[in-house]
C-alpha cells in the first residue's frame, strides 16, 4: 500500500519548546521533502533529502533541521520553536529515475507554537 | 516574487456546472505542469501532469491543457459533483526528475453547492 504517514497530525506546543515531526513512507523512495503550508500561499520547501544522510536545505531553511537515518523515515526538527513556526507541515516522497512521477504526500501535521 | 499564479483565488459553481481553473507561471525551465486536488485538512492529490509544448490531458470530468509559450494552464471540471469542492492547486516542476524544484500556486479554492 503505497503510503506517506505523518506524525502527529496535531500538535500544540509553547514557545521555545523543541518540536519532532515524523514522516515515513512504505515504497523505498530515495526522494523526501518537507513543506510548510500558509494561508494564501504556495507551499514552500523547508527541506529535500536524495536519500539517508543526504540533505539539502530548501528555500525556507532557517529555525528547522532534519535527520534522516532510515530511507522510509525523515524527521523535521524544530528548536525552540517559534510563534512563526505554527503552519501546517507536509512530508512528500518521490522516486528517483522516474520522470515527472508525482510525489506522493502525507495528510499533513497542523501545528500551533503558543 | 510568486512565480506561480492561480486564478481566481475562490469560485462557487452549482453542482452539474461546468468551472475553469486558470494557471499563469514564470518558472523557467518548465519541465512539466501537475494539477493537485487538496480536500480539507488532507494532503495533494495529483490529478494530472501536462509535459509538452502544447498538451493536452483527460482524466474523467477533470480536463487540462498547457500552452508554454504562453506559460498559461487551464483545469476544466465538467459536471461538478459535491465532491469536488477542494482547493486545486498548480505546480510547475523544472526538471523531469526528483531532483529538480516543484513551484507550487497558492491554490483555488472551489465549493460545489446544490
């Protein structure tokens, strides 16, 4: 069942708490990405992985970090994070070597930094 | 500077009418066109992908076309269903590949009423 799962799907955290996001996904995609999701805007890449400790920022870089150890898993950090920060945040995936395949996402996690 | 631009922003059509979603970009290179459906409070779904010059694609009641010189793609849904009331949104990729950069609009929101 090819599948882009996001923890939590919710989450309320305080200023200055550290946050994790998790995304994993079931078809062993070489590709993952995290986006954040504004009202009235596109959604923006905070980060790109090509594959496990293989990393590159994105157009949105600054306050979040990634891990990815595993090819199915790919976290997004938050340190400290910030009232800026409350948006929701999509993982997506997409294999490498296949042209214009559509990357397939995850349902998004909605988070509130108070 | 938004490259890509949807339009318009929100429409309300009656079920069993017909609706265009219009898309203009500046992305270049532009690679390859993809419309996504997003329901509410869930992830992008794509719905279709335009590659060349000029193409043309069909995928049941949903319609596209892509004209890149004019950099302009059209979404036609024929016969709208209560179902269809989503946000669509456009997304220029630059390369073929998942190595290259998706530039996402900001999305039109559709609600289909009875």
């Amino acid at each position: 069942d090819m599948k882009v799962t996001q923890m939590p799907r919710y989450l309320i955290k305080r200023m200055g708490e550290n946050v994790l996001l998790e995304c994993g996904q079931d078809m062993s995609h070489e590709t993952m990405y995290w986006y954040r999701q504004d009202p009235g805007l596109g959604l923006q890449l905070i980060y790109i992985s090509y594959d496990v400790d293989s990393n590159s920022e994105g157009d949105i870089p600054k306050g979040y970090r990634v891990s990815r150890k595993k090819r199915e898993h790919f976290s997004l950090i938050l340190d400290s994070a910030k009232t800026n920060q409350t948006s929701v945040y999509f993982c997506a995936s997409s294999p490498q070597g296949r042209d214009n395949q559509a990357p397939l996402f995850g349902e998004g996690t909605r988070l509130s930094v108070l | 500077k938004t490259q890509v631009e949807q339009s318009p922003q929100s429409l309300v059509v009656r079920q069993g009418e017909n609706c265009v979603l219009q898309c203009n970009y500046s992305v270049t290179p532009d690679n390859h066109l993809r419309w996504f459906k997003q329901d509410t409070g869930k992830g992008l779904v794509s719905l279709t992908v335009l590659v060349d010059q000029k193409d043309k694609t069909s995928n049941g009641r949903y319609s596209a076309t892509l004209d890149k010189d004019a950099k302009h793609s059209t979404l036609h849904i024929t016969a709208t269903l209560l179902d269809d009331t989503a946000t669509y949104i456009c997304v220029v990729g630059d390369r073929g590949s998942a190595l290259g950069r998706l530039h996402f609009g900001a999305g039109t929101q559709l609600i289909v009423i009875p």
